[in-house]
C-alpha cells in the first residue's frame, strides 16, 4: 500500500467518529501541512475543521477518493487546495486539471446539498529559493502559469456559485513570488508561512 492510500485509508477510519456539519479541508500537500488544528488550539478556538489534505494528490486522485477526503463527512463548509501537483507536469493540461476540478465540486455540491464551497488560490513559489531537487520541477510550475490557473478557478467559482479566495498576500514578497523565509524548498510553505495566513483563512472558516 502506498503512502497515500495509506493516509486515505486512516482518513475512512477518522471519518467514522466525526461530526457532521462541519468545516473540512481537502486537497494536496499544502493543505496537508496547514497545521490547522495546532493553531486553534493554540488560540484556544473551538472551531471543528477536520484536514483530509493527500500529500502528493494530483486532481484525478482526489477526485477518486472525493467520497473518504469531504462528502462523508457531510461538511457545512469545504476548502479546497487541489492541483498544483498537476501545474508540475507539463503532460497535464490545465484544461484536463479544470475538468477534474469541475467534476470534484460536482460531486460535492451533488452529495451535501447546500455545502459552501472555497476554492481557494494557488499560492506563489519562490523558484530562487528552491532546493535543487525543485528547480526542474518549477520550471514547469511558474508563478505565471499559477496565476493564469487561479483565473481558470476563478471561473470554476463562477459557474457553481462557489466562492473562490485568495489569501496568499502575507505570503508574497515584492515581486510576487512565495516569501524566502517561508517556504521549505520553494514550494512548501513552513508553519510560520501557514501563520501569516491563519487569520485570513479563519475569516472565511467563521463567515
């Protein structure tokens, strides 16, 4: 069994001592990472937001496992943060991504009637301050191609009458890339980097 259908199969067993209608966060790494539950704590905030982030998930593979990572847990609200993996391959067209992107929101919306979904932007890499294992991958995943997908889910937005948001300002520096001291290797952002958009992401987790 491979590490993410491992994570998937903990997260059906989750699921089964959850509460319905609350928050869940679904996507790939970087909404894995988002240390979501230590920062309520922290905060003494009681708000329930269960993270079913898959490091690694390209869109077709959340799509397939969309039922363990949001429906079953009939949510109020969900974030999503899916497709950044398929940005780094330039064999996936984001047409192909935006198609999966639609069908995820489709079975959401088809399986919890009335669910609020946040499609949320992609944030920023910083390829300058990238390890060398990242550097072939963000040739292909540039700021520029991020910016014209977070347009493509814009208009995925649009068309659900789902929200899309962007909370990535705190983490940009003045020339728009990810903030050098928060990113792990150019791509991943580290828990301080998660901290600068904390409140930003909680104004919408309580609207």
């Amino acid at each position: 069994m491979t590490d993410k259908e491992l994570k998937v199969e903990n997260y059906r067993k989750q699921n089964r001592a959850t509460e319905c209608g609350q928050v869940v966060f679904t996507g790939s790494s970087l909404m894995e990472m988002f240390p979501i539950n230590k920062f309520l704590d922290e905060s003494g905030d009681r708000t329930v937001i269960y993270n079913r982030g898959v490091g690694g998930f390209i869109s077709e593979e959340l799509l397939e496992v969309i039922d363990v990572c949001a429906t079953d847990l009939k949510p109020s609200k969900v974030f999503i943060n899916i497709g950044t993996n398929d940005l780094s391959w330039s064999s996936i067209p984001v047409s192909q991504l935006m198609d999966n992107y639609d069908k995820i929101i489709t079975a959401i919306e088809d399986a919890v009637p009335g669910v609020k979904i946040y499609l949320m932007a992609y944030y920023p890499v910083n390829p300058e301050a990238a390890d060398e294992s990242m550097k072939e991958c963000l040739r292909i995943r540039t700021n520029e191609k991020i910016t014209a997908a977070n347009e493509e889910v814009k208009k995925l937005a649009k068309k659900h009458g789902q929200r899309y948001i962007n909370i990535s300002a705190n983490l940009k520096d003045n020339q728009g890339r990810l903030k050098a001291e928060y990113t792990i290797e150019g791509v991943h952002i580290n828990e301080n980097g998660y901290r600068a958009i904390y409140g930003d992401i909680m104004k919408y987790v309580k609207e």
